[in-house]
C-alpha cells in the first residue's frame, strides 16, 4: 500500500493475496480509512520526488541545457506512472491521487523552471508530429494546464525568431504575409499538439482560438514595425526599392497603436542622420521626399508626416543652399521630382483647411491627430518643398539666376530643354512670375536670329548673346576692354549691330562667355578653352615684340581690372605651359619648357558672374544707409532693434536684423559708427 | 605666337540709342544709368505696362521736343481727350520727329 521508491520492485495489485486483502477491506467498508493511509503514505514519501526535482532543476541552473528538464519531466511521470499503479483497485480514488500528486509536485518546482520549459518545448517544434508522446506525458502530469501561458509564448517566442531570421533588411520584398502564414500554420499545428486532445473541435475552442490569433497578429505587428522603425532611415533612403516594405509597414500599422513609437523612432533618425550640419543640403531634401512619399503610402491622411515634417522643414528653411538645390532639381531632367504619371499642376496653398465632403472615402481625423493638423489636401511634392519658404519669390529669383547660368553656358545647342522646362515651370507658378524667364529665353532666340542676319550661315568667330539687361539678374561690371583682335571683332559686330538695328545700341559685358582659342607657338599649338580675360591677357602676349609682360602693365592694358582677376588668368596660361612666372615679370614660352616645380594650383574658379547676389544686396543697403545716418544725426545714439523697427518703415527694406548687424559691424570697420553700450552712434568726423 | 579665335561667345546688352547722351555715354555708362519713360516710369529698357517683352515689341517714340517715351503709353495718352494731343512733359503739340539714323 505504501509508495515506494523506484528501483524496488511493486507488488502487482493482482496478485492473488493482495485481491483478498481487498476484498476483506471491501466487505468491512475500510476505503475511506485505507485511503486516508495511503495519502499519507504518499505525502510522506514524496520527499523522493521532491529531491529528484531539486536535482535536476540544480544541474539546469547550473548549465542551461534543456535536456536537464527534460529528463526531469521523464523521471517526474515514471514516479507518478509508478505510484499510479499501486491502488489499480480502486478506481474511483485515481482522481484524487493525480490532484494530490500533482499539486505536490508543481508546488516544489522553482521559478526557473517556467523558462526552462520555454526553451525547452522549443526544441520540441521541428519535430513536433513525433512528439505526441511527450505532450501526453506534460498533460498527465499538468504541465499543460498549469503552464499555459509558456506553451503561448513558446509560439511567439518561434515567431519572432522567424521576424529576427527573415526580415532585417529584406525590404525588397514583401515579408508580412509570409510571416503571417507561418505564424497561422504553426499555430494551428502546436495547438493542435499542445491542446488537441483535450478539447473537440466546438465553437468555444474556436473562440478560443480566434484569442490567440488575435494576439499573434497584433504580436507580429508590434514586433515587424519595432524592427522596421530601427531600419527606418536605410528604407526611406532606399526608397522606391523597399516599397514592399513599406507597404508591409502600412498593413502593420494599420492599428493605430503602434504608431506612437513609430513616430518618436523617425523623429530621433531624423534628428541624427538628417538635421547635421555635415549633411548635404541635396540629400536632406532626397530624404524629404522620399519621407514624404513613404509615409503617403504608409498614413495617407498625413498625421504621421504632420507630426515628423516640421523639424526638417524649419531646417532647411535656414540653409542658404536649400533653395538652390529645389530649384536645380526642379529643372533637371533626369531627377524629377515626379513620379512617373503625375501631373504637373500649380502651386497649391498649403495651410487650407481642406474637407472633401462628396468622398465616399472619408474618414474622420486618426485618434493621433493633434489639435494644430487639418486634413490638407493632398499636395504634389513640388508644392510641398516651396511651401517650406513663406514665399515663392525666392524661388522665382533663384530660378532666374539658374536659368541665367545656363543660358549663358550654352554654346549653339539649341534651346529646347530651357524652353521646355519654362513652360512646365509656368504651369507650376503661373504665367507672370516667370515672364522673366520668358524675355531671356526671347533674348537668347533673337540673339541666334541677329547673329545669323548679320555673319551669314557660314561660321563667324564671334557669336555674340544679346541681352535684355533689366530682365537678368544684375551684372556686376568689370572694366575689362578686349585688346587685339577681340577689340576689332567687337567693333565690327558693334557696327553691325547698329546698323541692323539703327535705335539700339550694344554694351559689352566683356567679362562674360566663353573663348576657343588656338595658340601657334614655334613648336606646339595649343588649344583651350578660355575665359575672356585669360583670352585677353594671351592676346596681349602675342602683340609684337611684346613676350614678357607684369601684372601691373596688363591690368592697365585691359582696361584697369582688378589684380586678382589678372593674377589668376596668368595662373591659368602658367597651367597650359603657355606662360612662365620669372619673379615679377611673366614670359611667353614660344618653346616649351620642362614645368619646373609642381604645376602651381589653379586659382578657384571665379563664381559665376551672375552669381553677384551677395554683392547686390550690399549695394542696395548702402541706399539705406542713408535712413540710418538720419536717424543717427537726429537721435543721436540707437539700439540695433530700434535701427531695425525704424528702418521698416523704409521703402522696399526687407533685411533681417541679423543681416542689418553684418552691415552695420562693416560700418564700424569703415570707421563710419562707433558701438558703445549696446548702441549704434555716428563717429564724429 | 599667333592667337587665333576659333570661337568667341561674347555677351552684352542692348540699350536704346536715344541719341542725346551718346557721347558722355561711353565714360558715365553706369551712371547715367536708367532713363526712364515719362509716363510710366518704368526704363525704355524694361516695357510698359501692357507689354510683356521689352526691345523691338516695345518700342520708343521721339518726339521733336525731344522727349521720348514707350510708343505704347504716349499712343495711349494721346488716345485720351484730355491730352489735347500734347506732349505730357511740354505742353507742346506732339510731333513725332524722325529718328536719326545717322549719329
């Protein structure tokens, strides 16, 4: 009747004492009193499994190895076979020996044993039909029961090891829908498995399926766009090619609950891969759009961008480069920033409220909106960029300085890209602001026209590009005056000129365009590409009698231009091997000479004479120095913000205080105003 | 050394050669800067207000007071009746002179 340990034999229940025995007991109605000692019996000797328990949870703490647990399962269900057995008489008392048997024993297992049995049922999912056995075993001694939420986290436990396994950096294809289905077979097949023989098939273990499946899906969720939103920046970045991805992202995110983190996760990225100051202007606005268009596809209600925007946006708004670089792509032909079948429509107003009342397809504002976002209607990316700035003037001025750049860099190629690129840029800003851009592209047509009037179709050395001057962006003059030859040809155009067109008369800017010019030196010719000045200078050279030249003569010879200019056009003939530096003076090379020394660095490229911006506005604030001088005599001594709210009133000022400061500080270092206690005073002459 | 000019792009602008100031021009070009219409103030380089390309679709009228002005506005001021076909600057009757071809 007493348990006994293992590895001494049991006396079968059949044996033919043991029958009469009972059925003694039986006939005296002494089961409940045997019972009872057998109970005992049972709590007293269970110490032995307790300490098989003990050891095995030791050895899997010490090593981690799931075999530990499970040989402790194993051992733990050959007691509970083995005790099992011995009252096989009484039938109706087997329910309370495996309650008591395992109340016993699930109370002397340790915490650690809810992980061990996690890693440990995970080894069982490959070979999961073959384990039917062991899941018998775990549910007979109430494993099963008492352990159901590990036998869940076991499957998400798989799953996310298949999200961790599959998913980082696959975004050129769609992974959702394949994790989904494998998280929907494994579900099936482990809980089959797991709880299958428990329950039949019925409406409530259908609901109780539809629970987990439920979890599971928000699990995958969760985990794919935890895991997608670390990846964020390389997937906006890659952008059209993770489109799978980020449509994944869409379905995911399509419970609003995540979202939160989402947002947090690509503000942090933005702020640490975008807004530095070591990022290119041009990739922060390849990052814009292509963040724009993604999260389009992922919230086409726009809260997300509403809310990740605004950061990137002011920053731009402070480079000085930003505008430049929209614009340039915004006429550059391969990098569009359309996509493919989109329109080219106007401008739109951002900020107008916007709610379509006739779309069958309304939805009201997500949960996440906050109180500062209307549903604006949805804008071209063009119009997006150019809405950064408060005004579209900026844009327009920089349009015409580009266009003006180009214009006059090409040669004879025709005209059509321009023409082309105009005419989308009307349809976008509308007829007049660009009407700038009209007059210089008729210039440029009327140009052609008069050059081939006046040479003829044969080619002619000079081909000159008459402008309307107040229709381009200002030109600083030079003084420069073309020697030699460029002079006659000059003239000769000159008089042309007026003669086709009696009531117009021509100006040089003399340092603009191009020359290709062919050098013959007594034992090489050279031939380069120049700009006028260097043409001048060489020209001047080759007068006779005239090979050794200093700066000083060749700036007074070309009409007084500045050192600068000269020093860096000798540079460039020193560069071909034309010209050779000999202290203060410079000598043609009519034979070439072995280059002593390294090749003296050319002087930076001159800016491009249109692009005197800067220069300009320097000069229009003189106009207000003016004001400023006025208001210094009379009131004596002014705060710069004074200077400033006074100046407002002035026609046409549009300066910023930060700018009014440049400008006043260069004052000071003319000698014009003196600072003292945080105001501006006239010096005294 | 011989420079030979295969091809020059040279750039420059036009200005309406409005005959007076021809001379002193050549020195205090820059100065003497715009000359504007009378009427619209806008230079005779720009166009006037109807006209969108300046240059030969916005041409200038000489007037034999020597005034000069858009075509465009003093045609437009001459249409109207209080103009009593005068010159807007001089009161004069407005004749338009011949241009000089010749400087």
């Amino acid at each position: 009747m007493q348990p006994r340990p293992l590895n001494e034999p049991t006396v079968s229940p059949d044996a033919p004492g043991v029958q009469e025995a009972m059925s003694y007991l039986h006939d005296r109605d002494m089961f409940p009193e045997l019972l009872r000692f057998r109970n005992a019996g049972l709590l007293k000797c269970f110490a032995w499994v307790e300490e098989e328990v003990a050891m095995h949870m030791e050895q899997w703490e010490a090593k981690m190895a799931v075999q530990s647990i499970s040989r402790l399962i194993q051992r733990v269900y050959e007691w509970y076979i083995a005790w099992e057995h011995a009252p096989a008489f009484m039938k109706h008392a087997r329910g309370e020996y495996i309650a008591l048997f395992r109340a016993r024993w699930l109370a002397c297992l340790p915490p650690s044993f809810t992980l061990g049995l996690r890693l440990f049922l995970r080894t069982t999912l490959p070979t999961l039909p073959a384990n039917e056995r062991l899941f018998h075993i775990l549910e007979q001694l109430g494993i099963s029961e008492r352990f159901d939420k590990t036998f869940i986290d076991v499957m998400f436990d798989e799953v996310e090891q298949k999200i961790l396994d599959t998913c980082p950096g696959m975004w050129r294809e769609p992974r959702l829908d394949s994790i989904r289905k494998s998280a929907k077979d494994l579900e099936e097949r482990w809980l089959t498995m797991v709880y299958g023989h428990m329950f039949v098939r019925t409406q409530n273990s259908e609901n109780a399926m539809m629970m987990v499946t439920g979890r599971l899906d928000h699990f995958i969720s969760r985990n794919l766009v935890e895991l997608r939103t670390s990846e964020i920046f390389d997937i906006i970045v890659d952008f059209p090619d993770t489109l799978p991805a980020v449509q994944d992202l869409r379905l995911c995110m399509a419970r609003s609950l995540y979202r939160p983190d989402f947002i947090e996760g690509l503000r942090e990225v933005v702020n640490q891969r975008i807004l530095q100051p070591a990022a290119d202007t041009d990739d922060i606005i390849t990052f814009y759009v292509s963040l724009i268009r993604c999260l389009r596809i992922i919230d086409p209600q726009g809260v997300i961008l509403h809310k990740v925007a605004p950061p990137i946006r002011k920053y731009l708004r402070d480079r000085p480069d930003a505008v430049r670089c929209i614009v340039k792509r915004m006429t550059d032909e391969n990098e569009s920033f359309m996509q493919e079948g989109e329109q080219v429509v106007p401008i739109q107003q951002v900020h107008e409220p916007f709610d379509d009342y006739t779309d069958p397809h309304w939805l009201p504002e997500p949960l996440d909106a906050g109180a500062d976002f209307r549903t604006t209607r949805p804008m071209d990316i063009v119009s997006t960029l150019v809405s950064i700035y408060d005004t579209q003037d900026l844009f327009i001025k920089e349009l015409q300085h580009l266009l003006a750049g180009r214009l006059l860099a090409v040669r004879n190629s025709p005209l059509d890209e321009e023409i082309r690129n105009v005419e989308m840029l009307k349809m976008r800003f509308g007829e007049a602001p660009l009407q700038v851009c009209a007059v210089m592209l008729k210039d440029m047509t009327d140009s052609r026209r008069t050059n081939t009037h006046l040479h003829g179709e044969e080619p002619h050395p000079l081909y000159t590009t008459v402008i309307s001057r107040l229709f381009w962006p200002t030109i600083q003059p030079v003084p420069l005056k073309m020697p030699g030859q460029f002079k006659t040809l000059q003239d000769s155009f000159e008089a042309d000129f007026h003669k086709f067109k009696p009531d117009k008369n021509l100006k040089w800017v003399p340092q603009l365009g191009a020359v290709s010019l062919k050098l013959d030196l007594e034992d090489r010719t050279v031939e380069v590409e120049a700009t006028p000045i260097q043409a001048g200078v060489i020209e001047l050279f080759s007068e006779q009698n005239a090979d050794t030249w200093n700066v000083e003569l060749l700036m007074q010879k070309l009409g007084g231009i500045d050192r600068v200019l000269v020093q860096s056009a000798l540079d460039f003939w020193i560069g071909e091997g034309v010209v050779k530096d000999e202290g203060h003076t410079y000598k043609l090379l009519e034979r070439a000479e072995a280059m002593t020394g390294a090749p003296r660095p050319l002087m930076v490229e001159e800016a491009p004479p249109v692009d005197e911006k800067e220069k300009h506005q320097a000069e229009q604030m003189k106009i207000y120095w003016q004001f400023i001088q006025g208001m210094l005599t009379n009131l004596s001594s002014l705060p710069i913000d004074r200077i400033q709210a006074m100046l407002k009133f002035a026609p046409g000022y549009d300066r910023s205080v930060q700018e009014l400061a440049v400008f006043l500080e260069s004052a000071r270092r003319e000698g014009l105003v003196i600072f003292n206690n945080g105001a501006w005073k006239l010096a005294k002459k | 050394m011989k420079v030979a000019v295969k091809q020059w792009h040279a750039v420059a602008y036009w200005k309406w050669d409005t005959g007076a100031t021809t001379e002193q021009d050549a020195n205090a070009d820059e100065d003497a800067e715009d000359d504007v219409c009378g009427i619209c103030r806008v230079s005779f380089e720009g166009c006037c207000p109807t006209c969108k390309m300046p240059g030969d679709d916005c041409p200038l009228i000489w007037g034999q007071c020597t005034h000069v002005f858009h075509m465009h506005c003093l045609l437009k001021w001459l249409n109207t009746a209080s103009s009593k076909q005068q010159c807007p600057m001089d009161r004069r009757t407005w004749v338009t002179a011949e241009r000089k071809v010749d400087r």
